[in-house]
C-alpha cells in the first residue's frame, strides 16, 4: 500500500489522504532495474525511443552518429535543422541575460587574446586590430583556406563581443 502525502510531521494534508501509486519507466537495457529517466533515439529520423537510465544512456550515445549512412547534402540539412532547433537554447540559462551576465569578462578577456590587444586597449585601437585582421584572414583574399576562415570568424565574433558594450 502507498504511503499517504502527510505521513511525516507537520501533516499538510488532512487525515486519510491517500496517494496514487507512480508509475516508474524501467530502463530498456536488458536485465537493468533503474528507472529509466533518459530517452535515446532508435534511429535517425525515428521519432521511437529508448529510454534508459543514466548510466546505459551514456553507453548507448557513445558511439552514436546522427550522421551515420547520410550523403553529404542529407547530413548538412540535419545539422542545420538541429542547429535551428535548439538555437534558443543557447540563451536561456539563467545567468546568461546580456553582456553584464555570467561569463561575460571571460569573453572579454578571449576577445582581447583574439584580436592580440591588451586588456586596457581603446576603441579606436580594437577597431583598427579588427580590420587589420578581418582584412588578413578575410574569405576573399584567402580562397579555399578553411584556417583562414574559421579565424575570420573567431575577429568577427570577438569584435562583436567588445563593441557591444
């Protein structure tokens, strides 16, 4: 028989007040006991899942590839949809809330390691190492060089992060 909801003291809840029982998934892998708590995709596209507890899930996502038997195009797409799919939750922590929010200076510290300046670097001094750099390591001079682009990317953001003060 359940235990009721006021069983300890103080008692919350009237006398004779009973609780339903809760039903507990167990976890999928075979012969484990533990609630299963974490659900892990049959397949790719497959909306079915396992349900396994932590320590199965963990196991079973090791070695899982999304992307597995994908041609290039097929694999693209879904990563973009992934992307667009959980791209609000980027910003939904509770201590990420603007530039004054948690890890903030450590971006600011990155930023200035980025654009090779000082911490104490003025204005004037951060745009002019960003468009020396975004100039160097731009697409367009650079064609074909994945290093240079991904570089180009790494000024642009850290100039983002130093003007949006």
């Amino acid at each position: 028989m359940p235990r009721s909801k006021s069983w300890g003291f103080p008692r919350w809840d009237g006398y004779h007040v009973e609780r339903e029982p809760v039903s507990v998934r167990l976890c999928d892998y075979d012969g484990c006991d533990e609630p299963g708590d974490f659900p892990a995709p049959k397949a790719p596209d497959s909306p079915e899942k396992w349900h396994f507890c932590q320590r199965h899930v963990a196991e079973y996502n090791q070695n899982w590839n999304y992307f597995a038997g994908r041609n290039k195009a097929d694999a693209f797409r879904r990563a973009q949809e992934e992307a667009r799919a959980s791209a609000g939750y980027k910003t939904s922590g509770a201590y990420n809330t603007g530039p004054e929010s948690y890890g903030a200076d450590q971006r600011r510290a990155d930023a200035f390691e980025v654009l090779e300046l000082d911490d104490d670097a003025t204005q004037a001094e951060i745009k002019s190492a960003y468009r020396s750099l975004a100039k160097r390591y731009h697409p367009d001079t650079n064609r074909g060089d994945k290093q240079a682009a991904i570089k180009f990317q790494q000024v642009t953001a850290a100039y983002q992060v130093l003007v949006a003060r």
